[in-house]
C-alpha cells in the first residue's frame, strides 16, 4: 500500500509516491511557464498546466504494482483559482496572485469595510493578491466568462475535480479569498454581500483530510491510478509543508528556506485583530483540526539567487553545464564567525508588518578586503534578523515559537541552518525529506482514507528528523550585538528616502 502527495506550485509540480513509512518510492516533476500577455498580467495556462500535472502522475504510477495506491491529496499555491464547468471542462486560465488586475478595487473595498471587521471575520486584510480582487475583476470584464463558470476552483481543488472528486475546497484555502468565515467555517454572506459577489460559484469547504471521492475509470485508465484510489482534501503548500515536516502541535514553526523564506507558527487561539493587524500577520486554518497557522516572510532565496547572478554568473553557467550545483561551493565560502557586513534584506517588497515596496538593500561594512563570502553570509544574516525581528513582536499575539523545523532548498545547506539557530537562539530540527508539501499532501490522504486514524500518526509514521541543530550561545551572543546595529539600518534607510523623495528633480 501507497499514498501519493501532489505538490502544485506556480511554476512547477511535483508528484511522489510514498511507502507507508514515509519513504519515497517514486517521484516526478513538471515545469510549465507564468503567461505574460500583457504587462504585469501573469496567469497559467490551466489546461497546459493540467497537461503537466498529469504527465508526472503517469511517470509515477507504474512504481506502485507492488504497493497499490491507497489514496492522494493535493497541495497548492493559494489564492489563484480556476474557472471550470460541472462536467470538468477548464473554461480559461488562472489569475496568479501578483498579477496586477484588481489593483482598482482597493481603494473603493477599504472604504466599504474596515480592516478590523474583515480580519474579524477572515482573519486577513484587504490586499489585490488575495482571490476576491480577480473575482471582481473576471467578473466585470469577463461577464461572460463568469456567467459561464459553475465554480472557481483554487488548485488543490481543481485537480482533485479533475481527478474525479467533488467540487471542494479545504478551509485553508478558502481562507485565501477573503470570502470565508474563519469561526463559522463556510463562506461569508455578508463578505459576499459586502463584495458583490457570488457564493453559488464557490465550492463547498471542508476541513484538510475530508475523503471526497474516488478516481474516475477515464482517468484511472489514462493515468494508470486505481479507481479504489480515494481523493482526499488537500491544503495550501504552507500548511502542507507544515504537517509534512511534523509542525502540528502549538510552539513548532516551520522555517522554510525557498524563494520566499517563511516562518509559519501554529497555535490554537486567534490573536485580537489590533494585535495581529498591527504585525501584519494573518490567520489561516492549518491542515490539522482546531489549530491556526500564520506566515512571517521575507524574499530570503531571492537575496541568495541575486547574489549567486551577481558574484557567481560565470561559475553558476559551468556547473549547470556540468550537471552540478554552485550553491555548495558557494557557502563553503562563508566565514564561521558573523559577517564582518550588515545587509538590510529590502531589495524587494519585504513582508510583514509594514509591507515596504519603496525601500533598498543596504549593505554597510564593505572594505577593500571584503570577500564574496563575507557579503554572502551578510545576506543570509540579514535575512534572518528581518525574521527574528517579526518572531520578537509575536509575544503580544499570544504565538509562542520554541523549536523551528527547517525545509526548503536552503535548508540543505548545514551552515545555512546554524547561522538561523544561531541568531534565532532556538533549536532547528532538519527533516529527512526537506521537500516537505508532498510528504504532507500524502499525510492528509492517510489521515481521509483512514489509513491513520489522527495527523499524530501520519507525522510519527512517515515524518523521519535528519539532524538537529542547536543554537550556539558563545554566537548567538555575538549576533545579537549584530542585531541591535541592524535595527537601526531601515530608520536610517527611512529618513533617506523621505528626504530623496522630498527634493526637487
């Protein structure tokens, strides 16, 4: 017996087939390209993208003869949703969540309800990168399209639906409308009433773990998947890496170590909407019954692949010629000791709490004998003060972190991981499998197919700790001395701009 995790992305999927115990048996992947038709418009081609997914699926189920697939569940980028028919027929493409269109609404919603009465109900605020933007946008200028549509689905649920299972969507996807009751559990009618907006074309919702159908014989026959194979609700791709990294229980964070770095505490009881709006956080439903999660992020892989592109161009060309990867020799390049620069981490839009989109990297401390290594370890310090900074705000919110479970690509780095831990002053813990949103997608099929009878279960039999990482206190000493003169970089970075700003050209 098997189960498989799907895990859609934005511009890739990843399919893998896992024992029971939670060893990967079998794995694929399939990248497809965001659509630009216009500038700043991004969207996927939903059927090139079913296309994709589909094909990894098939590249997989020939490993499962010996152990037949039990169930599967998908987990997904959020917000982006599908429009589709009853009878399963993709009507156009998915609005990505930085896609651009929707941005006219804002300011017209934020006077219709205030930021305090929509963090009450959904535990979020207004922002175009949220679906409720691109409903009203397809809406009033694609009537058509949106007469036609039946349902829009967000990812997770649109290949389950494609696969053969109900129109559903797990709550904490739901939760990434804007449209959803956070405490009642289903969707708003004074949201939708507020927003102008249709319910009847959004899913029923149902808690991550729900078994909602079976494979259907067409695609059991196209795919080479069993159709006793039981479809279960999947989660968005943080909650997944969540519980694929064991993250369920109050007090553990996730630390992931992709493009974005993103920390995503759980716990059980909602902060007061000044407290939680104040720190830009939100609250979303976890996979896992009765807990919440929230997500404290900053571009961090972005930093560490600008820098790779700017000190590294030509070596990162020979080792991919090669077959290799440049980052291992890249950090093997890192000092022991803290970084003899500071870097404030602002070369993009930063995260929470204030959302800065006018800001600038700062590097300070350079001198002629500065090394690559030196500016590379800056990066990832500063990307984990930008971090700690948040977590240190979090007392008030009620959100306690005591240990972290690093995953991601940067977490296969062990320097990397120590430098967090280090700053951080908490233990990290670096799972076997660092991919973690299939690993958590195949957790919720055991869990829906009754294979495990709790998330408990699934995370003790199929989630392996790799290496535990604890925070050095002679470093952790020294970077918080680090910390205190980093703190006072965006004041200064503030002022600048203010004063920039201000002068005549």
């Amino acid at each position: 017996m098997s189960l498989l995790g799907i895990d859609l992305g934005t511009t890739g999927c990843k399919v893998v087939l896992f024992s029971l115990e939670g060893k990967p048996l079998a794995s694929a992947y399939q990248e497809y390209d965001i659509q630009r038709p216009q500038p700043g418009w991004a969207e996927l081609d939903a059927r090139a993208v079913w296309a994709g997914v589909k094909h990894a699926i098939r590249a997989v189920t020939p490993h499962a003869t010996t152990d037949p697939i039990q169930a599967l569940a998908v987990s997904s980028l959020g917000e982006a949703v599908v429009p589709v028919t009853t009878d399963r027929h993709i009507l156009s493409s998915s609005l990505l969540n930085f896609d651009v269109r929707g941005e006219s609404y804002l300011d017209s919603l934020h006077q219709t309800i205030t930021a305090e009465r929509l963090y009450q109900i959904n535990g979020n605020t207004l922002g175009n990168h949220y679906s409720l933007t691109k409903l009203k946008w397809i809406k009033d200028h694609q009537p058509d399209l949106y007469g036609k549509t039946a349902r829009f689905l967000h990812w997770s649920s649109f290949v389950s639906f494609m696969l053969g299972a109900d129109p559903v969507v797990d709550y904490s996807l739901a939760n990434r409308t804007l449209l959803f009751d956070i405490e009642r559990e289903t969707w708003s009618t004074d949201l939708l009433d507020t927003f102008g907006l249709d319910g009847e074309k959004l899913p029923p919702a149902m808690p991550s773990g729900t078994a909602v159908g079976t494979v259907s014989a067409e695609i059991a026959q196209e795919l080479g998947l069993p159709t006793t194979a039981v479809i279960v609700t999947g989660a968005h791709d943080q909650c997944a890496n969540a519980v694929g990294c064991g993250v369920i229980d109050p007090g553990s964070a996730v630390y992931g170590m992709g493009t974005y770095h993103c920390i995503t505490p759980v716990f059980t009881a909602r902060g007061t909407s000044n407290a939680m709006i104040e720190r830009g956080l939100n609250t979303e439903h976890h996979a896992v019954p009765d807990r919440f999660v929230c997500f404290i992020y900053n571009q961090g892989g972005s930093l560490v692949k600008w820098f790779r592109d700017t000190f590294a161009r030509a070596e990162h060309h020979n080792a991919v010629a090669a077959g290799q990867d440049i980052y291992p020799a890249l950090f093997a390049e890192i000092p022991a000791a803290p970084s003899s620069v500071i870097v404030l981490p602002h070369f993009a839009t930063t995260g929470p709490p204030d959302f800065i989109t006018d800001s600038s990297g700062v590097i300070v401390g350079l001198q002629l004998d500065t090394s690559r290594g030196d500016i590379l370890k800056g990066i990832v310090e500063g990307v984990s003060y930008y971090l700690k900074a948040c977590v240190d705000a979090l007392p008030a919110t009620g959100i306690t972190i005591t240990d972290y479970r690093a995953v991601g690509g940067g977490s296969k780095s062990d320097g990397w991981v120590q430098t967090c831990a280090d700053i951080m002053g908490q233990p990290f813990q670096r799972p076997a499998i660092t991919e973690a949103g299939a690993l958590g997608a195949a957790i919720m099929a055991g869990v829906g197919s009754g294979v495990f009878e709790s998330y408990g279960e699934g995370v003790s039999a199929m989630v392996t700790l790799e290496r535990l990482f604890e925070p050095d206190p002679t470093q952790h000493d020294h970077y918080a001395a680090r910390y205190e003169h980093y703190q006072q970089l965006w004041p200064l970075m503030e002022n600048y701009l203010r004063e920039f700003a201000a002068r005549p050209l």
